[in-house]
C-alpha cells in the first residue's frame, strides 16, 4: 500500500519504506496547459527519486528538453527513464485489493531534486471535485495503481544494466549503504576559529557493494572465458612436449672400452710418479732380483759360425 503524507518530503531521510502518491504538475515553467498527473515516488536517492507517471502523458517534446545538461552543469531535471507494462491493481468501495486480470503502462523516470520540489504537492485525497481534472492510470478508477511488486521488479532489473552514474544511488541505497551525490556531499570543517590544525575532510563514500545480477554478469563473463583458457592451455602443454621430444639428449655418458676399468677423476688428475709407492731405486732393484742376472754371452768365435 502506499503511504498518504501531509507534506511532501522527497529527501531519503523520509522515505517511509512505501510508494508515496503525490500530484505532479506537468510541465515546469510557465505554461498555458498544465497536467496534474497522479504519480508515485517509488524509489529514493540523494539528490532525486524514481517517479512513476502513467505512460503518454508528457509529451516527448517536454520529456527531451528537460533531459537536457543544462549551462552550469548541474544535472538535469529527467535523467534516464524507461516504460514498463506490469499488472493493474484495482479496489473496491471497501478499499479491498482486486486484480482485474488487466495490463497498465508506466513511465519510470529518475527525477533530480530540488527541481522537483516545486512540481509535486501532496494526493488530494478527499478532494473529488479535482478528480476529473488529473490523468489517472486508469480512467475507470482514480485508486487504480501498478503492482508495486511487479514494477519494482522490473525498475531493478533495468537500474542493474543501466550505466548512468546517478541511477546507481538507488542500489547502493537499497544495501543500506548512502553514497551521497555531488550537490550534497558534506564539505570539510576546519577544527575552530582560529586553529592551525587542518579540518577533517568527511569520509568518502563506502565502496558500492556487488548486487545479485552484478555477480551473475561476472560469473557469466567468467564461464564464457573458461572454454577459451582451456584451449590456450592445451595448446601451451601439446607445444612444450613437442620442443623436449625434438631436443637431444644433453646428458651423453661415455661407455667404458671391454677390459679396461675407468680411471677415477683424482687419480687421472696426479702425476704418475705420485702413484708409484717408496723410492724409485729401491722398486728397480727389486725388479732386478726379480728378473735375475742377464745371461752370459759366448765367445767371439762362437759368432762368426
């Protein structure tokens, strides 16, 4: 159900947790023809709210040129805005909820304050008489309104693709985390009169928390990618293979010749005589007993025949 207030307050300090029915004048400025539309604040940031109008009520025209930047570079009054068909809910003299199975078209509009202040006034609840005089969204029955449920669903999935800065206030809102727009970001305080001790800047904003469909986009990305990895891969192992099969050897052991025992590195390294055990003289003398004394030759004359 919405809620009925006594004096529009569209800041999020005030925001009751419920839609809020308020009467929109259409279009600012001075003009002959003015609309008085039944409109629905449904969603709140800093610096604007999310709108609700029935759909074809302003004019394309209006709609552009206050969607337009003005000079001195504040935001404009119409930001983004979209058009959604949801279900009609009705009620009955009782004030009973009734579905009458029926399809009604909306326009959501991001609208910056305090250019709206002055457009919106609270719903002339008791007040028939102006009934006639304001575009309902339903002609049949001035009660008649979307389903909240329904539209908010909807105004959601669109905010979560939609990449205007200023609409992504709503989904920080919503996780209890304010980002506080430009215009009214708090500004830094010095410490006292007279005090050399610099004031302390305001904390920035708190980084913006990942919503549902923000992670299933990522993960989406993400499994798209994976095939791709997978492949690069594959294709990295089968290369490395290839190169260590088409490499030789290095590592090429020398054979030992049949009967020769190696000769191990530190003995190949010293000088032979190092590897002769006791004195040179003494090993030839026991190589000359060994062989014994030489053999006695015969007389000259033996020779000639």
């Amino acid at each position: 159900m919405s809620a009925s207030v006594s004096a529009v307050d569209l800041s999020v300090e005030a925001d009751p947790g419920v839609p809020v029915r308020v009467l929109l004048s259409w279009p600012p400025g001075p003009t002959v023809l003015v609309h008085s539309i039944q409109a629905y604040v449904v969603m709140r940031r800093f610096g604007g709210v999310m709108l609700v109008v029935p759909d074809q009520v302003i004019e394309p025209g209006s709609l552009l040129q206050f969607s337009m930047l003005p000079e001195d570079g504040s935001e404009p009054l119409i930001g983004p805005h979209n058009v959604f068909s949801v279900p009609l809910v009705t009620f009955t003299a009782d004030g009973v909820i009734m579905d009458p199975g029926e399809m009604v078209t909306v326009m959501a509009l991001d609208m910056s304050l305090p250019d709206l202040n002055g457009l919106v006034k609270p719903y002339p609840e008791d007040e028939e008489e102006e009934e006639d005089l304001i575009n309902h969204f339903s002609p049949a029955d001035s009660r008649a309104r979307p389903s909240f449920p329904e539209l908010l669903e909807a105004i959601h999935a669109w905010l979560a693709t939609e990449t205007a800065a200023r609409t992504g206030f709503y989904t920080a809102m919503e996780e209890g985390e304010p980002i506080p727009s430009p215009r009214t970001a708090p500004k830094a305080k010095a410490s006292g009169p007279g005090s050399t001790t610099p004031g302390k800047a305001s904390a920035g904003p708190k980084p913006k928390r990942h919503t549902v469909a923000s992670l299933a986009e990522q993960v989406e990305l993400l499994m798209g990618t994976l095939p791709q990895i997978t492949e690069q891969l594959s294709q990295l192992a089968m290369r490395q293979e290839q190169q260590t099969q088409a490499q030789p050897s290095s590592a090429v052991q020398a054979t030992p010749q049949p009967g020769f025992k190696a000769m191990g590195a530190s003995k190949a390294a010293m000088p032979v005589s190092a590897m002769v055990s006791g004195e040179p003289g003494m090993n030839l003398s026991r190589l000359t007993g060994m062989l014994g004394p030489p053999p006695t030759l015969g007389s000259p004359g033996h020779l000639g025949t």
